[in-house]
C-alpha cells in the first residue's frame, strides 16, 4: 500500500510491525535500522505529518541508542509537530540524560519544573541528572511489577563528597527558589524535594538522619492534616534507623498539643499521628493495656468528630472516617495477642457500625470481607465484596480479595460465576484485543497500538488468569465427582486433560505477571497466602512491607504445575479402573491398554517429584503414614496433595504390573492405604475442631478441600470399579480368573464405599450438629463477648452509647436517624446465618457423597 | 506534588483505590481502550510520590461546526487525593487542550442530578446547567448536561441554557 500510495499510515504499519517483533524478542538492530532508514527516507520525500508518528520515531531510534539523532530530530523543524511544550521537554531531558549530557538534562528539567512546580516525577530525573544516576531511566519489562516500590532506588557511590555537595548546593538552591516562586501555598513539591534531598544526603553519608527527622517534621507542620500524609513520607521514613523512626514519632506526639485550630485539620492532624504509628509498627510495641486505651481514643475521637460531618452529603467522604479503619486495626491485633474472640467481633462491630452511618465507605467492607472470611462467614464476606461492585478490569486486580477464600469453600455456585466472570473478561479481551490495537492505528495513535499489544501480553501472562483456567475445570469436576457418567462428559469437554498438561509442561518457563493491588489488603494478610493471625502473635516489619513477589512466584508456578496435572490423573484413574487387571499370563486377553498405566505412572513420578520425592519413595512415605510408621506431619502443608497422590496411586495399582512392590499386598494394600489416610486424617481433624462460632477460621477450609478433592477422586475410581464389576449382558462369559479378580476387586471396593460412607456421616453430623444449635444461643455469645468485665468491649461500648441517644441538633437528621438503626444483634444474626450457609453447604455435598456410595453399595453387593 | 501525564494501559491495573469509590464508575475494557486510541491527549492521570495514582480524568472532543467541543467523560480522585483541588487541575488541563490544541468552542459533561458536591464544584470550575437530561441514567436518574465556554465561543453562545429538558434521544453525541 505504501508504495501504491506513498502514505504515511502505510508506512507506520510496516514500522509498528517491525517494532513489534523486535519487542517480542524476534530479531533485534538489523529489522530496527530497517525501520529508522524506511521513516528517514519518507522523511526525506514527504516529511512527518502526526505527532504520533515522530514518538514511533523516536522510540525505534531510542532503542538502538541513537540519542543524538533523536535530540537532532527534535530540535529540528519536525519537532513543532509536539504542540506542548512540556511534552517536547521531557522527551528531550530524557534523551539527554539517556545520552549521558547530564548537565543540559537537568537543565531541561529545571525548566520543566518551571512550568509545572508540582511534577514530581520531573523533579526526581532532575535529581538523577544533578547526580548523573542513570537507573532514573531504566525501562520497564512486561513483567515489572504494577506497584513498583515506593522506595525511589538511587545510585550515588560514583560520586566523591565534594561532587555531591556541590550537587545538594544546586538542587537545594534550586529548590529554595522554586518555593519562593510558588504561587499557591498548598503546592507540596518543593516540600517534598526539599525531603528528597536531605533522604540522599543520608543514604551518601549516613549521618544525616536528624536533618531528615527535622525535615519531616516541617512536612508535617504544613501539611500534617491531609489525608495522604502517611503515603507522601513513606519513602523517606524507610532509610532511618528504627531508633530515629522513634524519634520522629515522638516529636510528633508533642506537637500533638498544638493542633490547629480549625477543626477539621486538627482532626486530619490526630488521624496523621495515628497513621505514623501504625506505619512505623508502633502499634505492635504497645502492651495490650496501651493498644485498648488507644483504640478507647480513636473510638471518642470519632463520635466527638460526627458533628463535623454533619452538612456533608451522603455520598461524600465523612471526616474522621479513617479513625474506625484504624480501631479495627488494633482490635484484630488484640485478638491476634490475646485470643479474646471478643476482641474480634468488637473489630466487625465497631465497622459494621460504620457502615450503619454511611454505606459507602469501600475500606470498611474490604476488612470486613476479610473478618468474615476468617470467622468461617464466607456468605457475608461474598456479600460485601458484591457491594463494592467489582467488575472489568477491577477483577484482575481485586479479586483476590476474595478468590482464594472462595476455591476452598463450599460455596460452588458463588465460585463458578466469579470464576465465569473473570475469565469471561479476560477472554473477551483478548479477543477484543486486535481490533482495539487496529483502531488505534486508523487514528494515527502509533505508540498506543505497541502499548495495546504488550498489554495484552502482561493480561496473558497474568499468574491470577492462569490460576482462575485451571481452577474453573477443577470446580466442574468437583461439582460433577459424585456421578462418573457426568464427570466423563466433563472430561471430554476438557480434551481429557490434555491441553492441562501442556500448561503444566510449559509453566516452568513461562514468564508470571503479578497484576493484583495489595494495597487495599489489611495488615494481617498482606498477601494472598500470608494470614499472620494463623499463627502465634509476633512482631511485623511494617515499613517497609515485606515483599513477597519472588516467594509468590515461586508458590503460584509450583500450584499451577501441580494442579495442572489433575484433569489429566483423574481422567487415567478413571480409565485404569475401567478395566479389569489380571495376571501376565493373560495380559494378552486383557482389556487394559498399557499406554494408560504408562502415562499414569509418569504423571505419579512427576507428581511425587514435585512433592520433592521419588515415586517410591513417596509410595513408602504414604505407606508409611497410613500404617502409622510415620505422623501426618511428613505431608507439611502439602496434605491435600498428598492423599491425592495416594488416591491416583491406588488407581493406577488396579492395573499395573509393576506396582506390587509393596510385599505383594498389591490391590488390597494400595486400597487401605487410601482407606485409612483419607478416614484417619478426616476424622482427626473434625476431633480437634472446635465449634466454628467459637474457633474462626480452624480447619473447616482444608476439611472442605479433603472432601471435595481427594475423598472425591477417589470416590470416582470406586464409581469406575463398580461399573467395571457389574456384570454387562454384551460382555461374553467370564472366565476362572476374571472371576477372581472381580472377586477381590468386589471386596476391596466394598471396604472402600463403607469407610468413604462412615467417615462422610461423620462430617454430615458434625456440620448439621452446629447448624441446628439454637440461633438465639449463638447470638447471646457473639453479643455477650463482648459485656464480660475487663478485656474487649470498650470501643464497642462508646459506640453503644452514642447510638442510645444521639443529639440530633448536633448530628443533624441523617446521622442521628442511621444511628438509631443500629443493631449489633442483627449483626450477630447475619455472622450466625452466613456460617449456617457455609455449613449447609457442606452437609449438602457430605450428603450427595453419601447417597452416591450407598446406591454403589447396593450396586456391589449384587456382584 | 502530582505528576499528570497521559494514561497508558498499565494504569488500569493501578487505578483501583480511585474507582472502588462507589460514584466512580469502571468501565468496559473497550470503553477505556477505545478512548486510548482515538483521543490519548484527552485521557490523563494525575500520579503522588511512590507512583500511587491520585486520580485521572478521560475525555474527548467532537461536533461539527459550533458544535465541536470537548466532553469530559469521567473525572475522579482518590479518597485520600480529596480536598487538594485535584480535580480543577485536571479539568483546567482538559479545557487548556480544547481550547488551545482543538480550538473547541465549549466543553461540556454530565452529571447525575443528585450528585450535588459534584455540581457545587464544577459551577465553581465556570460550568453552567446547560440542560437536564431525563432519565439519562440508565433510564432513571435525570442527568445535567453543563457547560463552559472557551474562548473561541466569543459571545458564549453555547452556554446558553435550554428552557426545557431533553431526552437522551434526543441528544446529539452520547
């Protein structure tokens, strides 16, 4: 087209392509000097016409390294094509200090920081280029985390001290003038860069924290009462020492005599305090006594501050809101120290309260999601992720609020659609994908149609996307494990596992991108695999974050590799039970095909070696536990994996040769050893589980995924058996020794249906035991945790009698009227009936299992 | 200390503390996408220290005639962004680009009728109630068309307010 018509368009479809590949690791400096002498060339004959086109041209010179060109480009006339200016000057600065002339950089920063005194982003290159730092530039990968650190990473070693102060001098002089110049007052930048500064002096000489404490400190007398106070200092409390941290925290204490006077700042300026102690982790260094007198505080502070909201619209922000996100903060820590549930309900309380007085505040319902899911009330914790209206692209990055509670939850119906939803969206996407990329280019947005295809690629990439495709099969086979003729067609539908190996076999090279928002996570599940409160009370590194990307990467890979595998295991279990094994002598006659057992073996060696074992050593690790040589501790966190591992093991000893290894016990050996882990551990864990009202959280998730997984699976390979004995009017007349086999067959299925069944009855009862225990009675302890003398209730108790009798002259007639609506027993109510939910659901499946068995029973004892 | 530059893709992964906000709609991946690649110039994200995105605002520019304008299509900030005029940036910012780069005559936007601290602030921005939508959302709620002039508008022709209410039919861009 380009050469039928000579247009530009044509011509940046060949660039963009080319730019494309080279991005996309195929080809490298001969297909870009292709694309640069085609644009030179066009040039040359018909200029450049887009702005957007120059940026293409830009880029492709930029990534061979031809700054001076580009610098050349642009100062030429092609560069009015840039109408504004800013935008002209920092693609300038930037190619600049990319070219290594640091000193005309920082100037073209200094002029853009002219212009817009508040770019902060300008401001750090301009620091980069003062100190000739060149990681100020480095490129972004497709897999770069979305929220890099907020720690600005700096190079300053290269310089001797006499370079680096004259280089301070400059920028502090820089500065100063900046902020004399500024018009508006409330221009945080110069403040900010003034923090900067004094930040790199300590990271150069290390002896300078007090000069950053006093700096902070002015920070805070400026601008102490804005709410994003804690989030600007972030970065520059992370280079002092804990002592200095202390230090600062202190003088803020004392300044907390000389608040504003204007109520709302003053208010913003306590929540400021509050918030720098939660961020420097001084939370954790109180002693109970301390953390309840503080959250005594907060509490008092908030229904002193009510007034201040009272003309404000419903739908705005309400002063002072924060405070309960920070009491709830401090009652789940009680809890995590004492083990008072009180303390713990008081946490939903005291949110479920704010919620009562404004219904919007999207952070209260995010802790309480995460409360209730830990309190076994998945149903509410669904609920309130449900109100804040995740959808789109907010799924990518949100639901990992929710999702893990939700794949070890009896939950089905809630799990299938929001996994139907996610993925529909991401698949939609993709195929969307082209045709955005191609509008792009029809408007002459060039540089968008490389960004649009990248994108695509991170989204592709995404660890959540690849979890959520191998979940959704999983979940299908849950729901359909208890009729085979069903879970058979779901097999097919899945091409028998086949494409799940390929995902297994290639997730090991494949590159992870980690696209979800952790920020919004509250302290005590930073990630979506940490939950400090599992565990025993201890203290948290709190500033900075800990970082746990590399450690996900390594657990989502391993998950995925692993979990990919069971479509494919099931399938084969299914198969080698289908068949009736015999002796060599007969193998000819046999039904059996070898490839099965073949291919399940290799599966099991994998599956073993992922475990971090051979596959005899991981059948005598089994052996060993289920005989009791060995504690169940063996497994680690590993269980669930491990008794599938013995299910799909026993599966494939019903049609091995080579699996008697084991004292010639084969298939009854290999039966009882499924038989026993799978009753023994069950039944174990129900012993020391504690009713769920008075134990959150306890064992119910991993007593949810025994049953709906490897109890399940392996009730399929007993549906298989059964079929396979069943005698069959086409099949010819069975001979001595297939009579035999069927024989023991018949026995060890009987054993395995009548231990499934006892063990299933006893999670029946245990669920519905609970389920049935009086409403009323479960309320009364939920409310009455929370009136015992000494220990949790304060804050619940200030909150009480506020509601009780608001002033309304004071109030106004929305907040008094929500007040009077409060009502903790409701909320006991709903926690009481959300876990009630949850249970039901479990008794529902327990009982399904154990229809399903008791038909197969009957079925067997025909034989 | 905000850094506004243009919103790339990446920002969608970014901008969740911004749209859990209940009155902050979040759109399909094409609506944002198709912005992206037809008005890039009128899509702007407003970023504080650490990278944390403060809000951001989308528009575009369309009409024939006196009718070419700018259209802001959503402008948020953050809850912990509020109450820094944030917002009067990125609108002064989108009406700069109206007016100087496309030389539109006036820009408009629309707002739910109830959303009174959102026409507080705009009628403060220089924004006059243009006309009422009926039921402009999702068939519901009535919606204010508002508008301000730019300087190619001398004699502020289209800041001229309807007498009555229209429908969304009737309406001659979305």
């Amino acid at each position: 087209m380009y050469k039928l018509v000579g247009e530009e368009r044509f011509l940046l479809w060949a660039v963009c392509s080319i730019q494309l590949q080279v991005l996309c690791g195929n080809g490298g400096e001969k297909l870009l000097l292709l694309a640069e002498g085609l644009l030179k060339k066009h040039v040359a004959s018909h200029g450049l016409h887009e702005p957007e086109a120059l940026i293409v041209y830009f880029s492709i010179l930029e990534q061979q390294a031809k700054y001076g060109d580009a610098l050349d480009i642009l100062g030429g006339k092609l560069g009015s094509l840039l109408m504004i200016e800013v935008d002209k000057l920092r693609i300038q600065g930037k190619l600049l200090a990319r070219a290594g002339d640091y000193a005309a950089a920082a100037n073209v920063y200094q002029k853009i920081l002219e212009l817009c005194g508040d770019d902060w982003e300008a401001f750090l290159h301009y620091l980069g280029c003062l100190f000739e730092d060149e990681s100020s530039w480095a490129s972004e990968t497709i897999n770069s985390p979305i929220n890099p650190p907020k720690y600005v990473e700096c190079k300053l070693t290269h310089l001797t001290d006499e370079v680096f102060n004259s280089c301070v001098e400059n920028a502090s002089a820089f500065v100063q003038k900046l902020q004399a110049e500024a018009s508006n007052d409330s221009l945080r930048n110069p403040c900010l860069a003034h923090l900067e500064i004094e930040r790199r002096k300590c990271l150069f000489r290390k002896n300078n924290d007090d000069n950053l404490v006093e700096a902070l400190l002015q920070y805070y007398s400026r601008f102490g009462h804005l709410a994003c106070f804690t989030s600007d200092v972030e970065a520059f409390l992370q280079v002092l020492p804990p002592e200095k941290k202390m230090e600062f925290l202190d003088k803020l204490m004392k300044n907390s005599n000389s608040l504003s006077v204007v109520p709302t700042r003053a208010l913003g300026q306590s929540i400021t305090l509050l918030k720098t102690q939660e961020l420097i982790g001084n939370m954790f260094n109180l002693s109970v006594a301390e953390l309840e007198g503080s959250a005594v505080q907060m509490a008092e502070l908030y229904c002193t501050s009510l007034p201040l909201s009272k003309d404000l619209d419903p739908q705005e922000s309400m002063h002072g809101e924060e405070l309960l996100s920070i009491v709830c903060n401090v009652l789940v820590q009680l809890f995590w120290r004492t083990r008072d549930l009180g303390y713990f309900i008081e946490a939903i309380m005291v949110l479920e309260f704010g919620l009562t007085i404004r219904r919007y505040t999207f952070q209260y319902k995010i802790l309480l999601l995460h409360l209730y899911s830990y309190f076994g009330a998945l149903p509410l914790a669904y609920e309130r992720y449900k109100s804040l209206d995740v959808k789109n692209i907010l799924m990518e990055t949100v639901s990992h609020h929710i999702l893990p509670q939700m794949l070890a939850s009896p939950l089905w119906a809630d799990l299938s659609n929001l996994l139907k939803d996610y993925l529909k969206f991401m698949d939609d996407h993709f195929r969307e994908s082209a045709d955005l990329t191609f509008l792009a280019y029809r408007h002459r947005n060039y540089s968008k149609v490389i960004e649009f295809v990248q994108f695509k690629e991170r989204l592709q990439h995404s660890n959540q996307y690849l979890v959520a495709r191998v979940e959704a099969p999983i979940l299908q086979l849950k729901q359909g494990a208890d009729n085979i003729e069903e879970e058979e067609s779901i097999l097919e539908s899945l091409k028998c596992g086949a494409d799940f190996i390929e995902l297994s076999n290639e997730i090991g090279s494949k590159s992870l991108t980690f696209n979800e928002d952790f920020q919004s996570r509250p302290w005590w599940t930073p990630t979506t695999e940490k939950n400090y409160l599992l565990g025993p009370f201890e203290g948290i590194s709190y500033c900075p974050k800990e970082n746990l990307t590399k450690e996900r990467e390594e657990n989502v890979r391993g998950f995925i590799e692993r979990k990919s595998l069971l479509p494919r295991m099931i399938y084969l279990s299914i198969q080698s039970a289908s068949v009736l094994y015999k002796d060599n002598s007969e193998i000819n006659d046999s039904l059996a095909d070898p490839k099965i057992s073949t291919e399940l073996k290799a599966l099991l060696e994998r599956y073993a070696k992922m475990l971090g074992f051979s596959l005899n050593d991981a059948i005598d690790v089994v052996v060993g536990v289920s005989r009791g040589l060995k504690s169940y501790e063996v497994f680690g966190s590993d269980v669930i994996d491990w008794l599938n591992f013995a299910v799909f093991f026993n599966a494939w000893s019903l049609n091995s040769h080579d699996s008697g290894r084991q004292g010639g016990e084969r298939t009854p050996g290999s039966w009882h050893v499924v038989n026993s882990l799978l009753k023994n551990y069950i039944l174990g864990k129900l012993r020391s589980m504690g009713p769920l009202i008075q134990s959150p959280q306890g064992d119910l998730p991993i007593l949810v995924k025994l049953v709906t997984e490897p109890l399940a699976w392996h009730g399929l390979v007993i549906q298989a058996c059964v079929r396979t004995c069943l005698p069959s009017g086409k099949k010819k007349k069975k001979s001595g020794s297939t009579d035999q086999s069927i024989s023991l067959l018949s026995n060890a299925v009987r054993d395995a249906i009548q231990s499934l069944c006892s063990v299933l009855e006893e999670v029946a009862k245990w669920s519905q035991d609970q389920i049935k225990s009086p409403e009323d009675n479960k309320i009364d302890l939920l409310v009455s945790s929370l009136k015992r003398n000494g220990g949790a209730g304060k804050v619940f108790n200030i909150l009480e009698t506020l509601a009780s009798s608001p002033n309304e002259t004071e109030l106004g007639d929305r907040i008094s009227q929500a007040l009077r609506s409060w009502s903790p027993v409701d909320v006991g109510r709903k926690i009481v009936t959300g876990q009630c939910r949850v249970l039901s659901e479990f008794w529902r499946i327990c009982e399904s299992k154990i229809k399903s068995l008791k038909t197969l029973k009957q079925q067997i004892a025909l034989v | 200390m905000t850094t506004i530059r243009r919103f790339c893709c990446n920002d969608l992964l970014r901008f969740a503390s911004v749209n859990l906000d209940h009155l902050t709609e979040t759109f399909n991946m094409s609506f944002y996408m198709t912005y992206l690649a037809r008005w890039p110039h009128y899509f702007h994200v407003a970023e504080g220290p650490g990278n944390r995105i403060m809000g951001y605002i989308m528009g575009k520019v369309e009409g024939q005639g006196e009718s070419w304008h700018g259209h802001v299509t959503a402008v948020t900030v953050a809850p912990e962004y509020r109450r820094q005029q944030l917002a009067k940036k990125l609108m002064n910012l989108l009406e700069d680009i109206s007016d100087k780069i496309d030389k539109a005559y006036f820009v408009d936007l629309f707002v739910r009728a109830s959303n009174t601290p959102a026409i507080k602030m705009y009628e403060k921005l220089g924004y006059v109630i243009y006309r009422r939508v009926l039921r402009y959302y999702s068939g519901e709620e009535d919606g204010l068309d508002m508008r301000k002039a730019l300087s190619r508008d001398v004699e502020k022709k289209s800041i001229i307010p309807l007498k009555r209410p229209v429908t969304p039919d009737e309406l001659e861009y979305d």
